[in-house]
C-alpha cells in the first residue's frame, strides 16, 4: 500500500515538504538503518538519498533541501515513509 502524503512547497522556508495525511510516527532506527545518515538526533534525522538532503522529523514530515524536482521529491518521500511507517503492515 502507497504511503498517503501532500507534498508541497513550505510556508516559512524556501523549501518543499511532505506531510502525512494521517497523523502518525515514523521509526527513526528503521530509516537510518536503509539509508545515509549525516545527522541523527533523538526526534529527527537528516538523510543524503540521490544527492539531495531530507530532514526526517520524527512526527511523520520531511524537509526536502536544495531540490525542486517535484517527482524526485515524491519518489523520495515514498521510499521513506514506506520504509519508516510504524504501524505499516508487514
């Protein structure tokens, strides 16, 4: 099953974003165990996928920086959410 995100541009930063539609958590370990970490902290991570840098945030939204290939971002927010999705069904 697809994750069910919005992606879309951020109100406050120069960036996009993809949020959940429904609130949930995401499993930090599960994420940082299947892709590049270069900054982990307790409530977020912040990954390098395909050469673009992604804030991961605990709560379920990612950060995409320097990148405006909206496809990319979407490929990339699939691949994180269907990895790090909590209640996911195995």
């Amino acid at each position: 099953m697809k994750p069910d995100f919005t992606l879309g541009k951020c109100k406050t930063k120069a960036t996009y974003s993809a949020k959940l539609r429904k609130k949930e958590q995401l499993d930090l370990k599960k994420i940082k165990d299947k892709f590049e970490v270069i900054l982990e902290t307790p409530i977020l991570l912040v990954l390098k996928v395909e050469d673009v840098e992604v804030i991961v945030h605990g709560y379920g939204e990612l950060l995409f920086k320097n990148c405006d290939d909206f496809s990319l971002m979407e490929r990339l927010s699939e691949q994180i959410y269907s990895v790090g999705l909590k209640n996911k069904k195995e």
